[in-house]
C-alpha cells in the first residue's frame, strides 16, 4: 500500500497533512483527510471499498464532487502510485470467500 502526503481544502477548512495513495488487495485509490484530534476518525475517507476508485482521476474527481480540493501531488508521487496500480493482484483470502464487498455493493 502507497501513502503519500498531500494538502486537501474545502470551503471550512485545509489539512495540509492528508494521505492519498494506492491499496492493492483493495485495488483502488483512497484518500483521507480532516482527522478528529481527539479520536483521530476522518471526515473524508474515499476508498474503502474494493474497485472502489480504479484510477487516480477517479479518486480526484469523487473530492472533487464533494467539495474538496487536491494539492501537493508530485509527478514523481503520481508515477509511483499509477505503476502501482497497474500491478496485476491476485484475489485475498477474504475476497474470495465473500468477505470483502466491491464500492457498487456497499
């Protein structure tokens, strides 16, 4: 699973320390942002799901729709999580029995 630090604005508020990245058993890009100081659940939390958000533009465009901006995003960043995502990944244990449901399910 990739991680890579990026900034996230909305209209309310920035969080200059949100993570993006690319987790393979799920096969989608998430993204967090916006964490509770006291218990540290986000408010922003896109792609939890398998196949949930199958492209990096994806992902861009579903915080988008929501209000939320990108930045900070290297090229360098970018490269490493496409190529990421373009390794092929065999079903885990927990897909394969039923266990893990795909974005379109939830």
């Amino acid at each position: 699973m990739s991680r890579y630090t990026i900034e996230v604005r909305s209209a309310k508020a920035t969080d200059p320390e949100a993570t993006i990245g690319y987790d393979r058993p799920l096969r989608t890009f998430f993204l967090t942002a916006f964490p509770d100081p006291d218990t540290d659940a986000v408010s922003l939390w896109l792609g939890g799901f398998l196949e949930e958000y199958p492209t990096l533009e994806s992902i861009i465009l579903a915080a988008r729709a929501r209000g939320h901006e990108i930045s900070g995003l290297t090229h360098a960043d970018m490269i490493a999580m496409l190529r990421e995502s373009g390794s092929p990944s065999t079903p885990s244990l927990a897909e394969t029995l039923g266990f893990v449901f795909r974005g379109d399910q939830a």
